[in-house]
C-alpha cells in the first residue's frame, strides 16, 4: 500500500477548504447586505424624525405669528435643539438677515457640514425655517456594527471550522483509518482482514459492505481450494475422455461428410427432377388454362350454365397462379445450383419502368390504390437481362399494391447514386415504397427467406407462397446487385434494388460504341 498522501491532498484539508469559502462566499455578502439595509433604514429614519420636528415647530411659528418675537419664537425652536442630531436652526424672511437664530452666538455657519432641511414658516411664504442636522450618530453606529459583524463572521468562521474538524474525526477520519489498516494488513500478509466498526451511517454500509466482501472471498477461496483439488483428482480422466472425444470427432466427422455428399446427391437429383418435370407440369397446365379460358370466354359456343362459366374462370386462374408457383420454384432452383445465366441486353430504364407499371396498374386501380412513379432520362439504359429485371420489378410492385389497403400510395421511384471512390455509391436504384402496415423489425429476414410467411394479420389473410421477394433479391444478385427491405409498422414499407455502375448508361454514349466498332 502507498504512503498517506501529502498535507494539501488530505481528505481534511480539502473540507476544511470547501467549508471555510462556501461559508465565507455565503455569510459574508448576507451580513453585509443586512447591515447596508439597516444603514439606509437609519438614514431614512433620521430625516424622517428631522423632518416632522421641523415641520411641527415651523406650523407652531406660523400659529403664533412668532416672526416678530425672539424669545417666543425661541421657545418654540427649543424643541429642535433637544434632539441629538440637532446642529443649528434659522428663522429668516426671504433673503434678509436671520430674525432669530440658534445657537444665537453664531447660527448656520457657511462651513458647517451637516444635513439640511427649509420649510416654509408662514402662510404667505416670506418667512422660512432653515434646519441643519448631522448623522454623525449614524455613522458611529455603522462603525460598531461593522465591527460586531466582522467579529461575528471570525467567531461563527472559527466555530464552523472546528465543527468540521471534530465531526470529521468521529464521522470520517476514525472508520477511514481503521478501514485503512485492516486494507494495508490484509495486503502485507496476504489474508483478507476484517473492520471492527459498528454505525447505522453511510461508513458503517460502507464497512459493512467490506466485510461482507472479505467473508465472501473467504468462502470463495475455500471453493476455489476444493475445486483445484478436485480439478487435479479429476486430471487423468479427462485425459482419458479427450481421447475418446477425439475418436468420436473423427467418426462425426465422417458422418458429416457422408451427409454432405447425400445432401449435394439430394440437391442434384432435386434439380434434375424439377428440370425434367417443367415441361411435363408446364404442358398439361398451359392445356388447362387454354381450354379453361376457351370455356370462360365462350369461344366455341356459350355455355349453358352461368356457374360452369363461373367454375371456368376459376380453373383458368387456379392454373395461372399454379403455373407462377412453378415457374417461381423452378427458378430459385436453377439459380441456387449455379445453372441460371443472363442474357444481357442493352434496355431503356423508362421503358422497363414504364411497363412494370402498366401491368400492375390494372391490379391498383382494382383496389383503389394510387400508382406514383418518378420520371426517368428516357437516354438512360442499362446492361441487364430485360425479362429478370421485369420479373423483380413486378413482384415488388405487385408486393406493395397486394399489402396495402385501400386509399394508400405505391410509388416507384429511380436514382443515381454519384461515385465517391467507394463502388457502392454509384450505380443506379430502384425504391418501391407504399404506405402498408409495414413489417416489424424481427419480420424482415423471414420476409427475403423463400417459402416463409410472416405472423401478420394482413399477410396471413393473403395468398402465396412467399417466393416473391426471395427470387427477386436472388436475381438482383446475378446481376452483381443488392434488394435491401425497409420498413416501419403503421408507416409503410420501401424496398431498394442496387445496380453497380457498370451497368448504367446513356443511349447516345451505346450508340457511340456501336459506330465506334463498326456494328449496326
């Protein structure tokens, strides 16, 4: 352990210092804002007490008419003379001589320093009655009160400082240093140490917490002894069953690779079958659909029957949503065993966006749904596969239109993103967003996982498979891109498709290349 820290770094000098200048900073600027406040008091007071005396002995000449009559106009000032501010008094008329004064040896000298007060003594305003009073009374007291207040303020410093230093050795200095020496002893021999101190205040929790603290390491290093000895007893066996571990990881291992070769065998035969079976499901569909739609649309006579027309429709468009299954299937198939390619082609953006749009605006307008686009450069154009990307923007349009109510927006948006040396920002994308319930947050990688459906009162009253997002964002990948889902519930759902830089493009720079190679 260090040793005690130097004389200002003590715990008690530094409290003696907050105290000491949290009092003075608090007690001073109060004691002498009291004794200012009583100074002003006794100021007014005094001119207040002047003042009245004036006033009644200037209504008591004017009463008498005393103007003409020293000794009577004497007594009457005599009263003013009594009190002990008192310095001199003048009766006079106008700018004459003083017709009496008092003291009547000299009257109000020129160089007397004092207070003054003139009243008017008559009625008529010729006579007036000239006051000097001084407020030496005043400052003589002033001067002992900030005295006795300084004196106060050292006495109460003093006693608040000895306060501090008796409380902090009872309360903090006492449990602190034997805190200190059981911590010290418990470092020199290596053995935890308990505290003997016993209070009901915050170093007594803090002691007690010690101690608990020290029981428990005691108990622990009990166990931690039990365990090693345990541990050691225990040593030859694990030996024994690493070896064993070690055989049976060996033979798991073979299982696994056999399971992994009976998995890839499975996966291969899967996409062999559905290769085979495509056209075998395909024919007998498109059969179903043609002829049902023959029936429904009464091509070769009108069927008798309203309801057989009815179960037309209905066998018509059970084979087309079957046949989309299929096809959907069959394409995350060829895709997922790497047998899927493009066939790239240079297409217009407004184009393609302006088709996805007209086929899936019937489908709005059916559910009352406003269909927004954002207008493109009809000069730009990108190398993709034309029916892939159709096919993405389609199963994202139909998305939006299929889960939001009606009276909502599905808008369809594209941007440029500018190239800031970082690949993913250039490019192009495509936001597809509407105003649905939106999907929780836990929602959104079982809504891009094929064949899940998410735990929504909406989606669950929906029909599908859930395969429309998943072969969406697996075709965006063949094309080196990226389908991020975004979504907040009660808000809306907006789903973005990245395509890298090196397929976007304007007509006219195509058009360049072409002549520039000599195609046509």
């Amino acid at each position: 352990m260090g040793a005690n820290p130097p004389f200002p770094r003590l715990l008690k000098v530094k409290l003696l210092a907050i105290v000491g200048v949290t009092f003075l900073a608090l007690i001073v600027p109060g004691i002498w804002l009291l004794l200012v406040t009583a100074s002003l008091a006794d100021e007014e007071l005094l001119a207040s007490r002047i003042g009245n005396l004036t006033a009644r002995t200037a209504l008591a000449v004017d009463r008498h008419a005393a103007y003409d009559k020293p000794f009577l106009a004497r007594d009457l000032l005599s009263p003013l003379a009594a009190d002990r501010a008192f310095l001199c008094a003048e009766l006079t008329k106008g700018n004459e001589a003083p017709a009496m004064a008092m003291p009547s040896a000299q009257g109000c000298p020129e160089n007397l320093d004092g207070m003054e007060i003139r009243i008017p003594a008559s009625k008529n305003g010729l006579w007036s009655l000239r006051v000097m009073f001084t407020d030496k009374e005043i400052r003589e007291t002033r001067q002992f009160e900030y005295t006795a207040g300084a004196t106060a303020i050292a006495v109460a410093f003093l006693a608040a400082l000895i306060a501090v230093v008796v409380g902090f050795f009872f309360l903090v200095d006492r449990p602190l240093k034997r805190l200190l020496e059981a911590i010290r002893e418990s470092s020199d021999c290596g053995e935890l140490q308990t505290v003997n101190w016993q209070s009901r205040d915050e170093f007594g929790l803090v002691v007690q917490a010690y101690n608990t603290m020290v029981e428990r390491e005691r108990q622990r290093e009990l166990t931690l002894r039990s365990v090693n000895e345990e541990l050691r007893r225990s040593e030859a066996d694990l030996g024994d069953l690493n070896r064993d571990l070690e055989d049976r990881v060996r033979e798991r291992t073979r299982e696994l690779e056999i399971a992994k070769k009976a998995a890839e065998f499975a996966n291969s035969s899967k996409t062999r079958f559905l290769r085979a079976m495509s056209h075998e499901l395909r024919t007998p569909l498109n059969a179903i659909i043609g002829f049902s739609d023959i029936m429904a649309h009464g091509t070769l006579g009108k069927l008798e029957n309203e309801r057989y027309r009815e179960f037309s429709v209905d066998i018509r468009e059970s084979g087309r949503h079957l046949l989309k299954i299929i096809n959907e299937l069959l394409d995350i198939a060829r895709i997922e065993a790497g047998q899927d390619s493009l066939e790239e082609e240079i297409v217009g953006v407004d184009a393609l966006v302006s088709e996805a749009v007209r086929l899936v605006k019937p489908l709005a307008d059916e559910r009352g749904i406003e269909l927004q686009r954002s207008e493109v450069d009809p000069e730009l154009v990108l190398d993709v596969d034309p029916t892939k990307m159709k096919q993405v923007l389609l199963n994202l349009l139909g998305n939006a239109v299929k889960y939001t109510p009606a009276g909502g927006t599905v808008k369809a948006i594209v941007s440029l993103r500018p190239r800031h040396g970082d690949s993913r920002r250039g490019g192009i994308e495509f936001h597809i967003s509407d105003t649905g319930r939106g999907i929780p947050s836990d929602q959104i990688p079982k809504a891009l996982t094929a064949f899940e459906r998410l735990d929504d009162e909406i989606t669950a009253s929906q029909s599908g498979t859930g395969l429309g997002l998943p072969l969406a964002q697996m075709m965006v990948e063949l094309h080196g891109g990226t389908l991020t889902l975004e979504s907040e519930v009660d808000v809306g759902t907006t789903v973005s498709v990245w395509l890298p830089a090196a397929r976007v493009g304007y007509l006219r720079n195509a058009l360049d290349d072409l002549k520039a190679t000599g195609t046509h």
